[in-house]
C-alpha cells in the first residue's frame, strides 16, 4: 500500500503509535499522534457498516456488480452526507 500512496504529495502523515511506521515513514513528514487519527478510524468504521452487505452470501442480498456498484454509492453518498451535518 506504501508503494501506491508514496507517490502524491503528501506534507503530514499522522499515524498511531505502531512502531513498524517509523521504518518507511520519513520522520520529518511523520505525526504521531491518535488525535488525527481518531476522527479517520470512526469513517472507516462506518464504511465497514455500510460496506458489510458484500460480504454477505444469502438470497437476499444481490451479488450482481451492477447491484454492488449501486450500494457502494448509495453508502458513500450516506457518508458523505453524514460528514456535512
């Protein structure tokens, strides 16, 4: 995933306290800190909530990819949503 993301510009990147980070993190770019990180764990835990119907495999959720795709935009127009209140 590092690989993918290394190549934006990025001036800040906050980070938990796991010490794997500090070996491909450059330290001047690299926030330790869980109060900029608190607030993007709860997003991706709504997400998660919102996504889990993908991962279900009864006859009552669709696994077409048109009907897939639908869903992944209805939760991130929710999410979206939920932000701006």
């Amino acid at each position: 995933m590092w690989e993918k993301i290394n190549g934006f510009e990025m001036n800040v990147i906050a980070t938990d306290y796991w010490k794997s980070y500090d070996h491909f993190i450059p330290e001047e770019k690299h926030v330790r800190t869980k109060a900029e990180t608190f607030t993007v764990e709860g997003y991706n835990s709504l997400f998660r909530h919102f996504l889990a119907r993908m991962r279900r495999k009864s006859k009552c959720y669709s696994k077409s990819k048109e009907m897939l795709e639908l869903s992944f935009l209805i939760s991130v127009f929710h999410f979206i949503n939920e932000i701006q209140k």
